[in-house]
C-alpha cells in the first residue's frame, strides 16, 4: 500500500491528459531502484570517494589512474543495470506521444535501453569512451578491460591522445547544442516532471525553473526534499518506480 494519496496521483494523471507538451527530467534517483547508487544520498559514490575533476585529469597521471580506477567501479554496476518500472513508465508514454522527451543528468543509458527514443544526455555516456583530441570513439567495456589488465590510463590508439569516458566531469563544460535543445524543451513544457534529481547541480537544476517559469505545471518526484519543492504544483517525497507506475496507472484507468 503507497502512504501517497490517491487524490494527488489522479490530478498528475488528468494534467498528463490535458498536456500538449510534457516534459521529463531525471537525475541519479531515477536509476538506484537499477541498483546504481546516486552522488549524494547516505550510501551514494560521494560517500565512498571525491570524483576526479577534468582540470586534475588533463594535468596529473595519478588522477586520471584514479579516473580510471573509479570508472571501473561505477562500470560493474552499469553493465549489470535493467531499466526499472520508473524508466519503463516514461519509454511508454514516449512511445504514446504522451511525452516530448526526456533530458537527463545521468549517464547510465537506461533510458533507452527501456526504449526512450527522445533523450538528451547532459552529462554524455558511460557506455562510450572517447577520445579527448580526435573525438574517436568507442564501446566502454574494451578500454575498462584494457585498464584492469595495464594499470595505466589508456591513450587515444589513432592520435596518441588521453581517452575519457564519453560523459562530462565536473570542471567540464556542457554540450552547447545539447545543452540549447534542453533549455528550447524545458521553455516549451506545459507539465515538466523532474524525478530522482536533488537539483542542486546547476545549469541543469534550472530548466524546471525554466519550465515553471513559463508557466508550466512542474511536478518532482524525489526521495529528499529539494529547493525547488516551494515551486512545485505538487510533489512526491516517495520512489520514482512507484510514483511514475501509479500515476500511469491512473492515466490508464480514466
Ligand atoms: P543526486 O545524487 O544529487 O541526487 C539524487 C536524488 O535522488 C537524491 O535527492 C535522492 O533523494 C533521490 N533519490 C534516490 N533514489 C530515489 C528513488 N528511488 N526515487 C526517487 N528519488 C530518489 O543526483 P543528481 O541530482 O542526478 O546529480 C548528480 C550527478 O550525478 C549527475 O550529474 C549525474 O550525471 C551523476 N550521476 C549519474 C548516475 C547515473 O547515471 N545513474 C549515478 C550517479 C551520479
């Protein structure tokens, strides 16, 4: 039995139904019921060890080993992720044209592995490594392989560059274009629902207060209250799964 009234999940079912122009906008939250940990939550990578910055990267050989030590760690957990109910949800409204698309903060792909066609990655892709100089790239799981067995971090085979895991590290700026297409969504979005995200981590944080902003109505799923809950029209301090399944369910039901 959900502790979320029932009346709260029929009003974001009968704003889905009204909306012309629905938004979604995840963060790390929206994947731990996958069994990969978020950043900040009691338990999350934060706790366990400080992310490499891009600065730190570019300039020192211990710190891209380090890069490179975590990005194994963080690898494990991503090969092994299925979507989850949370993820399901949203690949099926998309598919319903319920949905305009999805920007996420996360780089786990599990978006369209449940079958989001519309998705922007702000932060890029851990299933890919890239090349800093030539922008070749490649399927993560080689190069993880190829560190495990050398110890050193990998260089760029067809220019000598260093190879880096195709998502952006803190220090490192976003994809403008990418970046461009987030904020045209977030300004056009009627109902934006921003699920799993502590929103805090800025530019991102800002698009639901873009979309607020502009009038639309803004739902947040999220485990933990977030500075943006004052703005919201209504929001879930529950699981991303089960809040995103009930209201699905609602929407179906009418
Ligand atoms: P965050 O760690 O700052 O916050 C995650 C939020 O999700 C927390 O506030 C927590 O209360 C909430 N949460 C956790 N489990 C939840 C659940 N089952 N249902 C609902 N809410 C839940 O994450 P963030 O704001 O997304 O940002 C940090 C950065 O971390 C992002 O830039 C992202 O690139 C990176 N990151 C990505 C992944 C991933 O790809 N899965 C994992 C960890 C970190």
């Amino acid at each position: 039995m959900h502790d979320f009234p029932v009346s709260d999940i029929e009003q974001c079912a009968g704003w889905l139904r009204e909306s012309s122009a629905c938004v979604a906008f995840t963060g790390a939250g929206i994947s731990t019921e996958s069994g990969i940990p978020d950043f900040r939550s009691p338990g999350g990578v934060w706790s366990r060890s400080q992310p490499v910055l891009f600065q730190d990267f570019l300039q020192d050989e211990d710190a891209r080993v380090e890069y490179w030590r975590q990005k194994c760690e963080s690898h494990e957990d991503f090969a092994r992720a299925e979507p989850n109910p949370g993820h399901r949800v949203l690949a099926n409204w998309d598919a319903r044209h319920l949905l305009r698309g999805v920007i996420t903060q996360n780089i786990d792909g599990l978006h369209q592995m449940a079958g989001s066609q519309h998705v922007l990655e702000l932060h890029g892709t851990a299933r890919r490594v890239a090349c800093l100089e030539c922008q070749a790239d490649w399927e993560a799981s080689a190069w993880v392989e190829e560190f495990r067995a050398s110890g050193n971090a990998p260089l760029c085979p067809e220019c000598g560059a260093w190879l880096k895991h195709a998502t952006i590290s803190f220090g490192q700026a976003l994809p403008e274009n990418v970046l461009n297409e987030a904020l045209i969504l977030s300004q056009s979005a009627d109902l934006f629902f921003a699920i799993g995200s502590s929103l805090v981590v800025e530019p991102a944080a800002s698009l639901p207060r873009l979309a607020a902003r502009q009038g639309a109505r803004l739902v947040i799923i999220n485990r933990d209250p977030t500075p943006l809950d004052e703005t919201a029209s209504m929001v879930f301090h529950h699981g991303a799964g089960e809040v995103l399944t009930a209201i699905d369910m609602a929407f179906n039901d009418a």
